[in-house]
C-alpha cells in the first residue's frame, strides 16, 4: 500500500485590480453576462466568458427552468455555445464569476463538478490547458492554470478506446 497526494496550485490576487489586463477584462465579460442571466428560481446569476484560441471571446450565464434539473450552469451554456460556433477552436481561458442577490459575494466561485467534468473535455480534445479564473462580486481572485488541477483523479475519453 501507498498513499499518493494530490496537489492543487492557486494563483490568488487579492482583488480586481492585481489582475493582469487580459484577465480583467475577461471578467468583465462574464459579470456582464451574470447580470442577464435567467436565474428567476434560485436568484443565482453565474456568467462566463471564455478566450479562444483565434482570439474571439463568448459569454454566457445560467438558464434555469421550472423543471430545476433541466437548467443549465453558465460554464456549460459558454462552452457549448463556444465549441458548436468553433468547433476546431481551442478554449484558452475561462473567467467565471456570479451575483448573489442574497447576499454580496466575497469569495471565489468555483465551477460545479459537471462544469469541470464538460470543461477537461475541451481541454483534452486541444491538448490544451484551459486557464480557470473564478471571482466573487469583490474580494480575492483565483487564477489556475488548467482545468485539471480542479478535477484530478479524472475519467476522461482515454478510457473508452
Ligand atoms: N450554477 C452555475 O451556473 N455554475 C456553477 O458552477 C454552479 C451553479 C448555477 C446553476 C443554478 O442556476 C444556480 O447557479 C444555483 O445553483
């Protein structure tokens, strides 16, 4: 028997403005898509924003439903929109970020299990790693380098051959 340990490299700036521009900007992107989200049941609003490979950025947000499990995260309505527009176009960064009508939102938002799970899909499709930025309303900023590092340990399409 051995024991193995998994380690998890965070980049953490302590707010908005150590951010490098490309990053920045980024961001704005997915607040701006956060603010249209439909989020009418769980008054949630997650919006992303994704840089491509070719330069182009897509946004995105949570679309939810009456029926709850029929909604959609806004990482996976992104990155779908993105990979059915470009298909051949890797993903190169994601910046993810909500607002939370119950209460300001001060710590990171990570994306859900299922968003990692869609997230390696096109990171391993590229070979590419996709950079995750996740931020609250305010506050700190966390930057890591490839979607991985979020999902170890991971079942991928490998397995299937
Ligand atoms: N949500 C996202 O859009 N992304 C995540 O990674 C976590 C959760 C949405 C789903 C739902 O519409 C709302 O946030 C509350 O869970």
């Amino acid at each position: 028997m051995k024991n193995i340990q998994i380690a998890t490299e965070i980049k953490v700036y302590k707010d908005r403005t150590e951010l490098p521009d490309d990053i920045f900007n980024l961001l704005v992107e997915a607040e701006q898509a956060a603010q249209k989200a439909y989020a009418k049941y769980s008054n949630f609003k997650v919006g992303a924003a994704v840089l491509l490979n070719n330069g182009l950025t897509i946004s995105g947000n949570n679309q939810e439903n009456a029926v709850y499990p029929t909604g959609l995260c806004a990482e996976r309505t992104t990155v779908f929109y993105a990979s059915s527009q470009y298909p051949e176009v890797p993903i190169l960064k994601i910046a993810i970020t909500a607002i939370n009508a119950q209460k300001p939102l001060t710590i990171p938002v990570p994306p859900c299990g299922s968003c990692r799970q869609v997230l390696l899909e096109y990171e391993q499709k590229f070979n590419q790693p996709i950079e995750v930025i996740m931020a609250g309303e305010s506050g700190e900023v966390y930057v890591v380098a490839s979607v991985s590092e979020l999902l170890p340990c991971t079942f991928h399409g490998g397995f299937l051959k």
